[in-house]
C-alpha cells in the first residue's frame, strides 16, 4: 500500500511504484511517456467542498503558529491542482503497473514504446 503514481494508457487507468510515488500523472500517447506539468495553488474557498468547515484558530505557542482546534474537513481540498501540459520524459526501460485488467509492463526504448504485455 502507499503512494503511487498513476498511468493513462489507450483510455485506461493503471498504478505504478516504478517512480517517486507522489501521486503524478502520466500519459502514454503516440508512444511516448509524458509526465503532467503544473504547480497547486491555495483552493478558493467557494471552491472547496466543504466551505463551511470550522477553520479552527491560529495560535502561536512558544514561538511554533499552527492551526488548532479546526474541523478535519476544513483540509479537504484545502490546495488545487493547476494543469500546465505534458512533458515527455523520454523515458528508457520498463514499467511494471496494474491496473483493473491486471498487471501490465510496457517497455520503451530510447523514449519510444516498443512492448506492452500482460501478466
């Protein structure tokens, strides 16, 4: 179990701890690997899904300011993802992911995808 980052390939959603297993986005297209760009930023609230959430208070202890008492739904989609595009990764090797169909490992070579196969 853990982190993981995940693949889109031909329509379908696949996981792999081949990577740093930080929750990115990659795109197999046109057989190539591309990883998705961008930054977060702040949620507005309006745009949280729990805009009403109690936001606790913040408090400075001992010179440590932290937030104390808050509802935990408040952290609900307290950051938003900004898509930038897709950087190819040219990427040389194997990965081995899953994926509702099972395990697969697609294969490239100098950036190109060469082999996709099931286990």
């Amino acid at each position: 179990m853990g982190l993981f980052d995940r693949i889109e390939y031909e329509g379908k959603q696949y996981q792999t701890k081949d990577f740093d297993c930080e929750m990115a986005q990659f795109l197999i297209r046109d057989g190539r690997l591309y990883r998705e760009k961008g930054h977060f930023i702040d949620c507005p609230i309006e745009e949280k899904p729990y805009p009403n959430a109690y936001a606790g208070e913040v408090v400075t202890v001992n010179g440590v300011t932290k937030r104390v008492g808050a509802d935990v739904l408040y952290f609900a989609g307290i950051w938003k993802w900004i898509h930038e595009g897709w950087e190819d990764t040219n990427f040389h090797g194997v990965i081995d992911a899953c994926g509702d169909d099972g395990d697969v490992d697609f294969k490239f070579t100098d950036g190109a995808l060469v082999e996709v196969s099931t286990r």
